[in-house]
C-alpha cells in the first residue's frame, strides 16, 4: 500500500513537472505536526496574548480568539483544497502561478518568503526575551535580568538557529521526529498548563469575565495600544493581530508536500486540522488565562507583561512552574525548528524555478541527507540579519503575520477566478463543492482583515514596508523579471521537463 502511495505521489509531482529529489519521509501526522508546532499556542499564544487583551480586556480576548479561529479556518479549508489539486513544495507560489499567472505568483513567493524568514526570526527572538529570559530565569529562576542587552539576545538567537539549520541540513530525520513529538507535548503542556492554573488559582472562577468587554487602549493599558480609542470596533480589529501571529505558519503542510506520503490527502488535511485544534485548545487556555487572574484592572495595566503577572498569581508549586517553563522554551525551540523547514523548502521551491539569486545553488538537493543544504543555511542567516534590522519581537512578529496572511489569501483569491476554467479544471480529493466559492470569498475577505489587523500603531512600519513592497514590486517585475523570469512548468515546458526527471531521480536513486 505504501509503495502504491509512494508510486502516486511520484506521478502526481511529474505531472507537475518536477522530479522527486526530497525523500518522502513525512506521515499524514508529520505533516500536520509540523503546521501545529509552528502555529505552537505556546509560543504566540502566550507572547502575543497582550495583543488581544490589553485591547478589549477578558471578554475581548476570549471572542478575539473564537471569532479569529473561525477566521483562520477557512483559508485553511481554502489553501487546501488547492493544495490537493497542486501538492508542490513552495506550495502557495506554484498556486498563485498556476492559477494567476507567472507575476502574481511571482509576487506571492516574495511576500511569502519574507513572512516565512519573519517567522523563524521572530520566534527565536521571542525563545529568547519571552520564555528563556522572561519566564524561565527571572519569573521562575527569580533571576536578575536587567543587565541583559541586546547583545545577550544576539548571540543567543545566533547559536539557536546555528544548531536549527544544522538539524535541517544533517539530521532530517531528527528534526520530523522532534517535529513529531512537538505535536504531542504542545497539547499535553497546554492540558497541563490549564489543569494547573485552574486548580492553583488564587482567586474564584468568574465566568462572566468571558463576556466581559473592557477598554484598555491607550496609557490604561500599559501602552500595548499606544492610542486611546472609544471605537470598540477599531479596538476588536487591533487585537486580532493576535489571532493573526499566532495562528499562521500552517503552510508549511504545504511546502513539506513533496517530503507527505499521500499528499493530495494528508496536506490539505494536515492544515486544516493543525489550526482548527490550535484553536479549540488555544480558546480554552485563553479562559484559563482571564479567569485566574486576580485582578482584570491590575493584569490591564501590566500593559506586556499581563500574562506574567497572571501566572506570578497562580499558588502552583515551583516544580510544576520549572516544569512547564522548560517546557515552553523546548516546544518554542521545534516551533522556529520547523518554520526553518518550512522557510527553505519555500527557497528550494521558488529557487528551482529561477526565482532567485543564486537560484543554481539554493535549488542543489544534496543526494545524501536529500535536503536543500544551501537554502537551508541562507533561510538562517536571513532570518539572523532581520534581528539586526529588527531587534524587538514584536515588529517580527507583526511582519510576519501580515506578510503570511497576504500570501495566502492571494492563491485563494486567484482559485476563485481560476476554478472551473481551464487552469483549475480537476481538483483533488479534497473538495468543498458547492461551498468552495463561498469560502473562496470569506477566506480571502477574513485574511485581508486579519492582515491589517498589523498595520496600526505600535505596528506602522509593517504597513510602511508593505506598502514599499506594494510599491516596489511592479517596478522590478516590468523593469526586470518579467522577461527573464520563467516561473513554474506549464504546458510543453512540463513535456520538456519529463525528459531530465528521470536522469535527476537517478541520482537519488527513484529510480
């Protein structure tokens, strides 16, 4: 059964007009692991949990996060579907290619690539000043950090992606098992972590803060909302940047593709079910949050570090709070581990095509460890240089969330034009019928909302960027790219390529 998947996901891949050089390592659980250990509700769920609360208080981050889930969710339903038809490496690339044409894919790859660096960036930084420094020497430890510079996070996040690039390049198989289990302590930390507060909460349960809406915008809300709003609705659209950071990422199901066995399957499967757990999880752990705290007010005023002062409150014994704190850091660890994976397979993909400088030597798949070596050693140094640009998490991660959102919506946005024409007549075994449409519009109106979720102050030089990129683009694709750009096979140039597939697959003995 195995070899006639292996046979049909090769088939698959050639029709496309690319040879299989990564291994297909990945199980239907793999694929899903991944997207989930990026998403990792422990990593942004926590960091970015101010977002939503310092916003529109207890009752605002609790709808933030039901109503963003949902969000969220369709263009998961959407990418995948697409995903099932076009189970590519770079996935949203070849998608917006294939289905828009050779500048709007092209144009897809950069927003994405530059999200996918922002995310391994990002979330190293926040390893570092949230949950190795923060919560695990000075909450826990009762360590004096206050010497510590940036210098400090430098090189931290410099040896971090060191060791993560050489897990990516030599030990592949490492880093899916590390990506494995990642799955599996994400959820069992989370159920920990909520069993705990609730039993060691130093105050009563009052659920009506679940519904229970306050204005922290402004200097009464430590600043997190650097203005003061009366606008509830503006306040809600502020705080779905939260949602935003922390449920992204999940196309790496999409870039691992050619790594998934049955990948017209498991792909699709794997985002969907990768966010639509994270958020189910993810809801309960934000009640968890709100409800402990002794005072809603004092937590509003602790501005970014209301989580901390939540968790500071709770009665949990000190071994259980070392416990869950080293279990953070190691879960936030595999979280930019697998946004590496994801990152350069992206590279890999866009690179194969001519996409980029260099574009010979990041699309070289080395015939030992079947891994992309160049890109994946590239993908680190960028996402170290964007820390020297960007020392501060919360630009990297705001970057991130808009650029991904943007890239994602734009393959779904040329799927609805595209379906049912010439360019998308066959679609895969998973298919939304009669509601793929529909969803086509939600999903690209709900990542459009969840995109300029980021562009607001404190976040203004993410909408700076976006619109300089906005800017930019056409200028260099008529200027440049548009004539020596190939972009992905189509037509006769998929026939042209089946002649070398099988002089490619014999080196890495397909064949």
């Amino acid at each position: 059964m195995a070899e006639k998947s292996q046979a049909h996901d090769k088939q698959v891949l050639h029709k496309l007009g690319y040879a299989q050089e990564l291994s297909r390592r990945m199980s239907g659980f793999s694929n899903f692991a991944i997207s989930f250990s990026i998403i990792c509700i422990l990593a942004g769920g926590i960091s970015a949990f101010p977002a939503a609360f310092n916003a529109l208080g207890s009752g605002g981050a609790f709808l933030i996060w039901l109503v963003g889930g949902v969000l969220a969710l369709s263009v998961a339903f959407g990418m995948g579907q697409i995903a099932s038809s076009f189970p590519t490496a770079g996935g949203l690339y070849h998608w917006s290619s294939h289905l828009g044409g050779k500048a709007w894919g092209w144009a897809t790859a950069w927003f994405n690539l530059i999200g996918l660096i922002c995310v391994v960036s990002s979330v190293d930084v926040l390893l570092y000043t949230v949950f190795f420094k923060d919560l695990l020497l000075a909450t826990v430890l009762g360590v004096d950090v206050s010497s510590f510079g940036y210098w400090h996070q430098f090189i931290f996040v410099a040896v971090v992606l060191v060791s993560q690039a050489t897990l990516n390049h030599y030990y592949i198989d490492i880093t899916t098992k590390l990506t494995d289990w990642s799955g599996y302590v994400i959820l069992g930390l989370t159920v920990i972590l909520i069993v705990t507060l609730f039993a060691f909460s130093s105050v009563p349960l009052d659920f009506t803060r679940l519904w229970t809406f306050q204005n922290f915008t402004g200097d009464v809300g430590g600043a997190v909302v650097p203005f003061r709003t009366e606008n509830v609705a503006f306040a809600f659209l502020l705080g779905l940047s939260y949602v935003c950071y922390t449920i992204t990422g999940f196309d790496a199901s999409a870039h691992t593709s050619e790594e998934t066995q049955d990948a017209q399957v498991n792909v699709p499967k794997g985002m969907w079910t990768a966010v639509f757990w994270s958020w189910v999880f993810g809801l309960v752990a934000v009640a968890a949050y709100v409800l402990t705290m002794p005072s809603i007010e004092e937590a509003g005023a602790a501005g970014w570090g209301s989580f901390f002062y939540m968790w500071s409150a709770s009665r949990m014994p000190y071994g259980l709070s070392l416990f869950l704190a080293v279990g953070m850091v190691l879960v936030n660890y595999v979280c930019a581990l697998a946004g590496l994976t994801s990152t350069s397979r992206m590279m890999y993909a866009f690179a194969r095509d001519g996409g980029l400088p260099g574009s010979a030597a990041l699309s070289t798949v080395s015939t030992v460890y079947r891994t992309p070596g160049t890109a994946v050693w590239v993908s680190a140094i960028l996402a170290l240089l964007s820390t020297v640009y960007a020392p501060y998490y919360l630009v990297l991660a705001v970057a991130c969330a808009v650029f991904l959102y943007i890239s994602m919506v734009m393959p779904i946005a040329a799927g609805l034009l595209a379906e049912g024409g010439p360019k998308w007549k066959e679609k895969g075994p998973f298919n939304l019928g009669g509601l793929s449409k529909p969803n086509a519009v939600l999903a690209v109106i709900f990542g459009v909302v969840l995109a300029i979720s980021g562009f607001f102050p404190p976040n203004e030089k993410v909408f700076y960027f976006t619109v300089g990129m906005v800017v930019v683009m056409p200028i260099v694709w008529y200027g440049f790219e548009r004539n020596r750009f190939e972009g992905v096979p189509e037509g006769d140039k998929i026939k042209e390529r089946q002649k070398l597939i099988a002089d490619i697959e014999r080196k890495f003995g397909e064949q």
